[in-house]
C-alpha cells in the first residue's frame, strides 16, 4: 500500500476530531479497491452495502433523466467520501458512481461500519456533523441552480478551486463534465468562457484557467439572475 490509510481517513469531513483508538478501528474494518477508469462503483437502486473515501483518483456521482441525460451532482476529489448517506436511509444508492480517473478507495462495509457506531458514541456525532455540512453543500447548489445565471455559477466554481484568490486554478474535470456540473450545456459553457475571456476577466489555457481580475470575478459570483 503506498499511501496512509489513516491519514486519508483523517481528511475526511466525517472524521474530524476521531481518536487515535477511533481510527485503528476504522482501519482495522476498511477495504482497499483499486478500480480502472471508467468504472461503474453503484448503480442507482442497487442495494448499499458500504460507502467510500476516495485515497487516489477522481469519482463523479450522477443521475440519469429518462432519456438517458446524464448530470453530475459532484465530483468527488481525494480524502472526500461519499454514498455514506446511503447505509443510513433506506439502504439503496441514489445515484450512479463511476471513476474518472485510476482510483484506489477505502470501502468501509455496511455492517461492520454500523457496529462501530453502536459501539462508540464520538463516531456516531462525526457522522452527523459531517452529513449536515455534506447537505449545506446540496443546498447552496440548489441555490445556484435556480437563482443564478451560467456566468455567476462557473466564477463561484472557479473561486471553489482558487485558494490563492488570484492565481490560476486547474479544471479538475472535463469541460462536458463541468457543464452538467454547473446544469448546463458545454455550448454555453464554452460561450461563457469565451466571454469572460473577452472581457479580460480569466485566461483559459486548455484546463488551465489563470484569473486576471479577482474582484470582477468575485462580484460576477454574488450576483443574481435578474427578475
């Protein structure tokens, strides 16, 4: 194993705050999966039977319309977990995972992962705490979806991923990807960098995005789709 399973465990939102005796337990029950691109971890419906932390790679977690339509609900990056939810509501996925990229995972088993909840109490209010921050998010996303316009959600992403508030950030996803992340079409999606462009506000260089003014980026962020 050439990563730290305990100090991939201890990125995790869920896990803030665990113990030492908490975390030998955790990994004394976890499972490492080496996965290919392009694979499919769950389907939607599919019966849960454990959730996952993400060690390397990338793992996009989507819906499918009726028609097929694919649309990502999130991209989750390493040291995040995900599908947690599932082994505490009514037991079935509700959604498609699949890997974007080569991933190994930590696959933390439904009922094994449960009896350690039962068994120690501090793990129990760090999966509470952690699903209320991981529904803070779904929120502001639903926000975004119906109260701001394209250009306002891809400059509040770009922000997301800029921690040098000024820098050049790197798309973690593809464009298309991106684009059903944001709930739109990559034609628009490519017509609104294409205008921040011309407006002098971002330089795109393939994925590479290089910011030039911050504070017209920020205020593009805070701004509403008009009545």
């Amino acid at each position: 194993m050439d990563f730290d399973s305990s100090a991939i465990i201890k990125q995790c939102h869920l896990f803030y705050g665990v113990s030492a005796i908490d975390l030998r337990l955790l990994v004394s029950i976890l499972r490492i999966r080496k996965c290919n691109k392009g694979e499919i971890l769950f389907e939607e419906g599919a019966e849960a039977d454990g959730f996952y932390i993400v060690a390397t790679g990338k793992i996009k977690v989507y819906k499918l319309s009726p028609d097929g339509k694919e649309h990502i609900l999130h991209v989750v990056q390493p040291g995040n977990s995900f599908a947690e939810a599932a082994i505490f509501d009514d037991g079935r996925y509700p959604a498609f995972a699949e890997t974007l990229d080569t991933s190994t995972l930590l696959f933390f088993p439904k009922r094994d992962f449960l009896e350690l909840l039962h068994q120690h109490s501090q793990l129990a209010i760090n999966i509470i705490a952690g699903l209320s921050r991981f529904l803070r998010q779904f929120t502001v996303q639903i926000e975004d979806l119906t109260f701001r316009d394209v250009p306002a959600r891809l400059a509040r992403y770009l922000l997301s991923l800029d921690d040098e508030m000024g820098g050049s950030v790197s798309l973690p996803i593809a464009k298309s990807q991106l684009a059903s992340n944001l709930g739109t079409t990559s034609e628009t999606l490519s017509r609104t960098f294409r205008k921040l462009s011309d407006d002098d506000v971002i330089r795109v260089q393939g994925k590479t995005i290089e910011i030039l003014d911050n504070n017209r980026l920020f205020d593009l962020a805070a701004s509403y789709k008009e009545a």
